[in-house]
C-alpha cells in the first residue's frame, strides 16, 4: 500500500445491492465508528430523494453531487462510508477516496444481486423492462473500476454479519502493515 496513505476510514464500494449498507451498519458498530452512506448525504443536503433527482435534473447533476459529498468526506475520521454503486466510475472519487481509507468492494453474481434487489423500488436505474439484463451489462460495465479497490469480498453466500468479520478483520491487516511500514 502506498506511503502516502493514511487509512482512517472504511469505504464500501460495490454494485446495488451488494450489501454495501447492512455489512457497513455492522461493521461501524463493531469498529466504533460512525456509518455514513454518500446517498444519504445527497438527499439530506439537497432535500431531494434520488429518484428525485434522477428524475428531475438528470443523473449527471447527481453525480457531480455524489463528487462534492466524496470530497467532503477527505477531512473526516472513523467512518465507515457506504458509497453509492456507480461512485467509482468517477477516477476522482476512488482516488480520493483511497488518500484516506481502505476501499473494499463488495461483490456478487448477477443473479444474487437481482434476487436481493427484486422486491424494491427505489433504483431509478434498475426501473427498466429487463433488470437482470441490465444488472449484467452493469457489472461487465464497472467490473473493471470495482476491480481497482483494495480488496474484493465475494458476498454470494455469506450473511452480512460474516461479510462484516471479513471486512473488520481486512481493515485491521491493512492498518497493521501500515504501522510496520
Ligand atoms: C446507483 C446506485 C444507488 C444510487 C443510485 C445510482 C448506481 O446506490 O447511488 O441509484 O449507479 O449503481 P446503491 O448502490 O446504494 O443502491
């Protein structure tokens, strides 16, 4: 890992539901950190949900404030960041991110992610004739910027609480070696 680096925070990244928030919620407890989830952020500070936003002023406007939240994170500490699943198809944003946390990203088939998504509404982009289509194209899509995270967690069958352990347990490894080094 890069000397340059200074690991204080967690960040989850990983396609729609890869288990980004639960395993998060469950590691901030354990770590005694604070969970933040960038989505969450957005809609506080613009007072607008993000199907809101989609719909009304369009997904770039959304992320260039999913770019502005990213930035406003670089000067906190123990947090455990749950990031939206598009985040880090910006390069700003993993390199940002990674100037202060350990970014593990979150991953699952195709068909896992549709069976766990399937029930809910609330994914603008998911609100299509073919989802799991689309889910697909999605992955092949940013598989490639999910890959350029610091670790990669397969979630396909594990419970949250047991992805939790693996991401606690690679955040303490990365601090450990950033303290031999
Ligand atoms: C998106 C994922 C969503 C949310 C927005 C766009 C994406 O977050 O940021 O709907 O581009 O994959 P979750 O991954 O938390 O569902």
């Amino acid at each position: 890992m890069n000397d340059t680096r200074h690991i204080q925070n967690l960040a989850l990244v990983g396609f729609m539901g890869t288990g980004k928030s639960s395993v998060g919620r469950i590691v901030a407890e354990a770590m005694q950190f604070e969970f933040v989830d960038t989505d969450a952020i957005i809609e506080a500070q613009s007072g607008r949900t993000i199907t809101e936003i989609f719909a009304q002023a369009g997904e770039p406007v959304f992320r260039q404030l999913e770019e502005q939240v990213v930035s406003q994170l670089a000067t906190r500490q123990k947090l455990v960041i749950s990031t939206g699943g598009g985040l880090v198809m910006n390069p700003c944003n993993l390199t940002s991110l990674k100037t202060h946390a350990l970014v593990v990203c979150l991953w699952a088939s195709a068909e896992t992610i549709w069976e766990r998504v399937r029930t809910q509404s609330h994914r603008p982009l998911l609100q299509t004739p073919d989802p799991l289509g689309k889910i697909k194209q999605m992955l092949d899509q940013r598989g490639p910027a999910y890959r350029k995270a610091d670790v990669l967690i397969h979630t396909g069958l594990r419970s949250p609480r047991e992805v939790a352990l693996q991401v606690v347990h690679q955040f303490n490894l990365a601090r450990k070696k950033k303290s031999r080094s």
